[in-house]
C-alpha cells in the first residue's frame, strides 16, 4: 500500500487565509490591523469570519506526526 505525504514547503496558513478570502471569509487579522494600528499589545483572537460573520473560525494543524 503506497502511502501519500504533503509537500513539505506548503505555508498551512498563507495557502488557507487566501482560500478563505476568495471563499468570501474575512481574516480577522486584518479587521485588527485596521483597529490597533501601531500598538504592540493585541488581543488575542480568533482567525476567520464566515457567512457573513454568523460562525467564527481557528485555523489549528500539526506541524509534526
């Protein structure tokens, strides 16, 4: 049985942070940026708005099996 491997140079986050967008998500990385510009202390936060910001979304992976 032959098994299958992920490319190992694959940005996780970049990669999913564009899906989301072209998907119609917003990044709430970028709602922060707007809001605490220049300050060195954020909040912590979750990653994605969907749906028109009814559901709230984290982006979790393994980095190592």
């Amino acid at each position: 049985m032959q098994t299958y491997e992920p490319p190992s140079d694959i940005d996780v986050e970049k990669f999913f942070n564009e899906f989301v967008e072209d998907f119609g998500g917003e990044l709430i990385s970028k709602i922060f940026n707007d809001i605490f510009v220049g300050e060195s202390k954020r909040p912590d936060n979750a990653d994605y708005f969907l749906f028109n910001r009814s559901v709230i979304a984290e982006l979790k992976y393994l980095e190592k099996n």
